[in-house]
C-alpha cells in the first residue's frame, strides 16, 4: 500500500519516467560498448537526474507562504499550507535516497569489475601444465 499527500505520488512517477528515460539514451548510446557499465552507470545516471527533477519539483510543491489565519479570540497566527509528501516524508527529501542510489551505482559503473573480450587473434588461456 502506497501512502501519499497531495502530489507526493509524484516522487514514483519522476523516478520511473525522468530516471528509466536517462537509463534508456544512455544504455542506447553507450551499451554496444560496455553493457554491464552501460547498464549500471545509465540507471546510477538516471536516478541522479530523477533526484534533480524531484528535489526542484518537491521545492516547488512545498514551498510558498501559504494561508494565515488568526485566531480573534487569541491572537495567534495560523498558517495553513498543503503538505506533498510520500509515506509522510516530504517530496523533495526522496531525492536524497535518490542521490545516494544514483551515486552508488555511478560507482559501481566505472570503478566496478571490469571484463574486457578477449582479442580475436588470441588464444583462450589453458587451464592445465604445458
């Protein structure tokens, strides 16, 4: 079950969308090179550009005044504004998770195990004494 406030359902639709189509031109552009690094530093890529998107929108979302009241009995100011949130967590805080995956995974793409092909002139190695 997916708990959310105001557009906070967004933080979903901005990662599968703004993230997944980062993931796709990248791994388009660079996967016949590299597939296993195209595939890790598209999506990390991805979900860098996804937290860009959701942080801005989040900010933009959540911010603003919002409406006073006052209360004539006390005095006291009331501010009213309308919360966008996901599972009770502000929308443009999910970017940091997003930023961290994002990171992760750029990692993983450029300084992960790398597996070059061997040449076509060359021998596979033996496994066993000469």
């Amino acid at each position: 079950m997916i708990i959310w406030s105001g557009w906070g359902v967004l933080v979903i639709v901005i990662l599968v969308v703004v993230g997944g189509g980062v993931a796709a031109i990248i791994g388009a552009l660079f996967g016949s090179m590299n597939p296993d690094m195209a595939g890790s530093f598209g999506i990390g890529a991805g979900a860098l550009a996804a937290a860009a998107m959701n942080w801005w929108a989040g900010r933009r979302l959540n911010g603003g005044t919002g409406r006073v009241l006052l209360d004539p009995t006390t005095g006291q100011q009331v501010v009213l504004r309308r919360s966008h949130s996901l599972f009770f967590i502000p929308m443009q805080w999910w970017s940091v998770p997003m930023l961290v995956f994002g990171l992760f995974l750029l990692g993983v793409g450029l300084f992960g195990k790398k597996q070059f092909p061997a040449q076509p002139d060359q021998a596979p190695p033996r496994a066993g004494p000469l």
